[in-house]
C-alpha cells in the first residue's frame, strides 16, 4: 500500500444503488467483482445472482477495506480471503476462475505471499 492508497480502514459493509434501491453489502460477504465498462456486477455468498450496480471498478475498490480485496486485472477485483487456489495468471473462488493480468501480478503476488 503506497501513500496514495486512501481506501478506508474499518467499516462492516457499503452500500450500492441497484434496482432503484440503496442495496448493503457487507465486506464478509463479497467473493468478487467483474467490471463492465461504467457497470459492476457484484458477486456475493449469500445470492447466487450478482448485484448489478452502476459505477467503476476504481470508484468501488476505493470504497473497499485495505487488505481485504485486491484489484488483480482490468475487470476484477477479489476478496482475498475467497482465493481458494492462484497460479501465475490465474487464480480461482471456488469453481470460478479469475484471469490476473499482467500489470496486476507484481502487486497480486506481493499480496499472496503476505497473506500466508
């Protein structure tokens, strides 16, 4: 984390508008986060349909607690603690595999190896 990390610290959840409705989503509960251009489909444990929400990848991962997620390609953010398995290029939540790209791996590994 560099000086211009300015993501918060503490909190149990934040809250998305989605299907005309303020919508809270609790940090616990986040698997990953695929961005699509000025969307974000958020997928969480507790609903086997993502939360659909508009805004960017860069505006949600600035909203998410230091050490808890990593942003590990252009379209995906993760929470660390969902990673079940990760290789070079890739990492897995469960079934799901997640690309990482190439300007994310330096940082993603950095991440990884701290968290053992």
């Amino acid at each position: 984390m560099d000086a211009s990390d300015n993501r918060i610290t503490s909190s149990a959840f934040f809250t998305v508008f989605s299907d005309y409705k303020q919508v809270r989503i609790y940090f616990d509960d986040v698997l990953y986060i695929e961005g699509l251009k000025d969307y974000a489909k958020i997928f969480i444990v507790s609903s086997q349909y993502p939360i659909v929400t508009r805004s960017n990848l860069k505006t949600l991962f600035a909203r998410l607690p230091v050490g808890q997620f990593c942003r590990v390609h252009q379209s995906f953010i993760v929470a660390i603690k969902r990673i079940t398995a990760h290789q070079k290029a890739r990492l897995f939540i469960g079934t799901q595999e997640i690309p990482v790209g190439g300007r994310f791996a330096k940082e993603f590994e950095r991440v990884m190896n701290n968290s053992y």
